[in-house]
C-alpha cells in the first residue's frame, strides 16, 4: 500500500494518482448521501440528489450568475482584506519597536480577541446601514487582530545579532528599520497575512449572510432558504469551499515559496 | 498604595483614551444618539441587564448550547482523527473529506441546517458542533500518528485490549496535540455559536441579543452585550484552558507550561 512518491514516478502518474485519491472518496461520499437519501424516503426538494447538484452548479456556471456572486466576495474579501493587511502591518511593526505603542495597544487588542468579530456586525449595521460597509468593516476586524499580533511577535523575535551587527556598522534608527528590521520580520509578516485570511475569508460569508448585501456568495446560500433552493445552497457551500481552498493553497502557498525560500528565510521544513 | 493606583492607572490608560474618543464621536452629532449613545447609557443599559438577570441568562444559553456542541465535536473529532491515524483505509476516506471540510466556514451551511431543522437549537449546536470538528479531527490524527510506536508495540506485547489500547496509550501520548486541536476548535465554537445564534436561535443567547437588540434600534443594548460576549470569552478561554493546561499536561510532564 505504502508506494513511495520517488523521483523514478514519472510527474504526470503521480499527479493522476493523487487525483483519483482525492477524487474516490468523494465519489464513495457522494453515493452514501444519494443511497441513504433514497433509502430514508427524504424529499429531494430539501436533500437534493447529487445530479441535482452539480446540474445546477453547471447551470449557474453557464449563465453567469456564479461568477458574479464570486466576483463580488472575492470585491469585498479584498477591500477588507487590504485595509486589515495595512491596519495590522503598521500596528504590529509599531508595537514590535515602540515600547509606548505596545503598552497602549496591548490591552486593547486583549480585550477585542475573546469578542467575535461578527458580534460587531449589529453595530455596523445600525451606523452605516445594510450593504457592504458593514461586510467589508467586518472583514477587515476579523483580519487585522491576527495580523497585528502576529507581526507583534514576528518583529520582537528579529535576531538582536542583526541589529546590534548594523548598530556597530552605523546603521541606526530610521534606516535600521527599514533595512534590518523590516525585512526580518518579513516571514511573520507573510504568515500574519495568512492567518489574516484564515480569518477573513469565513468572515466575509458571514458579513454577507447577515448584513444583506443582495449578492455575493454568503447571500446566494442565504437568499436560497426562502426559495428552499437547496441544490443552489449546495454550489454555494462548495464554490466557498473551493475558493477559500485557492485563497490558501494557491495564492498564499505560491507567495510563500516566491518570496521566503528567494530569501532565504525559511529553512526546509518550516511551514 | 500610590504606586498601585499609578498602575492601575496606567493599565486603564488605553481604554480610557478610547473610550474618550468615542464619547466625542457619539457627543458630536455626527450620529443620532440612538446610534452612538453615551457610554454612560451604555454602562446603566450594562448593569441593568446584568441585575436582572438578563445578560447573565443570555450568556448561559449561549455557554449551554455552546458546550453541547463543542462537546459533541471533541468526541467525534478524536474518534475520527485516533481511526484515521490508525486505520489507513479510514486514512484515505476521510483525508479529502477532511481537507474540504476544513475551509468551509461553518456559517457558510446554516441555512442548510435551519431548512432541515427548522429555527433554534438544533441548528445552532450542529454548526457549533460542525465548526469545531474538522481541527480537531487534523490535530488528533497528527498527534497519534505522532505517538512513539514503542508505546503502542510494548502495550501489543503485553495482550492490552483495543479500548484499553485507546484510553490508556494512544490518548495521553496523543494529547498534547489532542489539546491544542480541541483549544482552536473551542474557539472556532465560540466564534459559531455566536453567528448560529444570531441566524439560527429563536429567543435566547448573546447573539440573538445583539441581533434582536439591532433590530429595534437600541444600539446601547448592542454595545452592552457586545461587552457580555467579550467577558464571557474571556473567561471560556482562561477559565477552561488553562485549568486543563495545567492539570494534564504540565502534571504528567509533557510540557513544561509554555503555550501553544
């Protein structure tokens, strides 16, 4: 059972292999929900068979209406994301090097991370009314904590070598920063930004489910539960699933090894 | 004793400069004051709720619903994680399963649980359930597979039945990892408890406070329970963890009281 993925497997079988590895358990998945829905006498307006399922996904592909609700998330994932990626960057290079920031900014940050984001989402809402600012607001809330206390940390963990190495060679202050600090704590920089989107994703689903923003992915499964569309909640969950998976995987990962082995930040084995 | 209040005075320094901030913004004008009232409101609004009873009620169905779910998660996430570490057809199965389910937000199938089970608890503690799940499932799997197979080879040697096998090797060496998976998982379950119950709960809960709260514009209210949901938390997080932290694992020598 245990074949090793050496080199000797030529690229293109162990790409099929992992294919089929991903693709039969889902198809196993698949046939145990469609038998037990058929065995239990569901109704298949509320348990829609899998065909269902990916016709309609199919339809919705075809005719556009998808791709819109994708692209509009993905609209406010991005804003969102930007002004966390911004807030939480300055915050945590801040409080890593001021001593003064850290101490004003510290018990604020304690005292947000046990709410929830979305328990903001009423708030915003009464202030700025139903549409996407409460949506992108919340978004930009849930990423920017971690982001903050991650950078935190990354920048009070740049080697003190490096510093005092550039101290003793006149390179100080304002120019210390930018050319030591700031690129050491690149990797929890990076790595901020992708329990950031860890965060932001989910958050903007729920932004939109809540906060009636009449398109988006959030409020297609949303909207879907007056129509009892349930094979239309079916594409929903599975397009968030797919997309936020691309987010992770994809962008980030890429980013990642782009920037971190180019570096030489990371050492083999580091995530 | 003026060293202490200096700092007390330095601890609530933060929180009195944002606070002042937002009293100027809710005093402005800029909002209606039923928008942003006072934070004198809000604290009589905070007090009042928590004198009669009200907040506190919120908090309990929350932490109710909450602990049923998280409960439900922690038991089907180790089952899962110990056989798919142990099991590698059960391995194979659910390892794409697995790796779907975990970036789904939770949220995300809600209204597919409020259409199969109608409004109220049902839906709410199966997200809870749902979202706390999946991390802890990744983390047991990880810390079993982890276990030193010496372990588990002198307990064969020693004719150890399965369900011993399970509850006395393969738990404890696993639970380290066991326990970090079941902290994220606590607080995805708080985080989904939370937005279940503002969609998904009928009359009871923070969330449902808050929303209920929104929607007849008493925006004090909001804020106060926003400040329950944040004390509530709070003491979740510190209460529950650390004490388990403790007890278990600094105890039995597998870490030395280091987090995470």
């Amino acid at each position: 059972m245990a074949v090793p993925r050496s080199g000797a497997e030529p690229r293109w079988r162990s790409l099929v292999r992992s294919l089929l590895d991903t693709l039969i358990p889902l198809i196993i998945l698949a046939a145990i929900w469609q038998g037990s829905v058929w065995i239990a006498g569901l109704p298949p307006k509320l348990f829609p068979p899998v065909e269902a399922i990916v016709e309609r996904g199919f339809a919705l592909a075809a005719n556009g209406v998808l791709w819109m609700h994708v692209s509009a998330t993905l609209a406010r994932l991005l804003f969102g994301f930007l002004l966390a990626a911004v807030i939480g960057v300055v915050m945590g290079l801040a409080m890593g090097r001021s001593r003064r920031v850290e101490a004003f900014c510290l018990p604020l940050l304690s005292v947000l991370m046990p709410i929830p984001p979305l328990a903001w989402v009423p708030l915003f809402i009464l202030w700025f009314g139903l549409g996407n600012m409460p949506t992108i607001l919340l978004v930009a809330f849930a990423a920017s904590v971690p982001i903050a206390s991650t950078v935190w940390t990354g920048v009070r963990s740049v080697n003190e070598v490096w510093i005092r190495a550039a101290a003793i060679m006149g390179v100080e202050g304002r120019e210390a920063f930018w050319k030591v600090v700031l690129p050491g704590s690149m990797p929890s920089v990076l790595s901020g930004l992708r329990l950031g989107m860890g965060r932001a994703w989910p958050a903007v689903v729920a932004g939109e489910m809540i906060a009636g923003t009449e398109s988006g992915l959030g409020w297609m499964i949303f909207a879907s539960r007056e129509f009892l569309s349930t094979d239309v909640m079916f594409v929903g969950i599975g397009m968030v699933g797919l997309v936020g998976l691309f987010l992770e995987r994809v962008v980030f990962q890429t980013l990642e090894t782009r920037t971190l082995k180019r570096w030489g930040l990371v050492s083999e084995g580091a995530s | 004793m003026s060293k202490f209040a200096w700092k007390v005075l330095r601890a609530l320094f933060p929180f009195m400069v944002v606070g002042l901030a937002y009293e100027i913004f809710a005093r402005s004008g800029f909002m209606k004051p039923v928008l942003a009232p006072s934070l004198l409101d809000v604290a009589a609004t905070f007090e009042r709720m928590v004198m009669s009873g009200e907040l506190p009620r919120h908090a309990a169905a929350t932490l109710l619903r909450m602990g049923i779910g998280f409960f439900l998660a922690a038991a089907a996430g180790i089952l899962l994680g110990t056989l798919m570490a142990r099991i590698r057809l059960v391995d194979r199965l659910l390892t794409p399963v697995v790796g779907i389910g975990l970036p789904i937000p939770g949220l995300a199938w809600v209204p597919l649980f409020v259409l199969w089970f109608g409004l109220g608890e049902k839906a709410t503690i199966l997200l809870v359930a749902f979202s706390a799940t999946f991390p802890i499932i990744v983390n047991a799997r990880m810390g079993v597979m982890a276990i030193n197979p010496i372990w588990i080879r002198a307990a064969r040697i020693m004719e150890t039945p399965p369900s011993m096998l399970f509850w006395k090797v393969m738990l404890p060496g696993a639970l380290p990892l066991i326990l970090s998976g079941l902290r994220v998982g606590l607080a995805r379950a708080w985080r989904a408890v939370i937005a279940g119950e503002m969609i998904a709960a009928t009359s009871l809960g923070l969330g449902w406070a808050i929303f209920n709260a929104m929607e007849v514009l008493n925006t004090d209210v909001v804020i106060a329970v926003i400040i329950g949901i944040g004390i509530t938390g709070y003491l979740v997080e510190t209460l529950l963890f650390s004490m388990i932290e403790r007890r278990y694992l600094v105890r039995w020598g597998m870490m030395r009281g280091t987090r995470e």
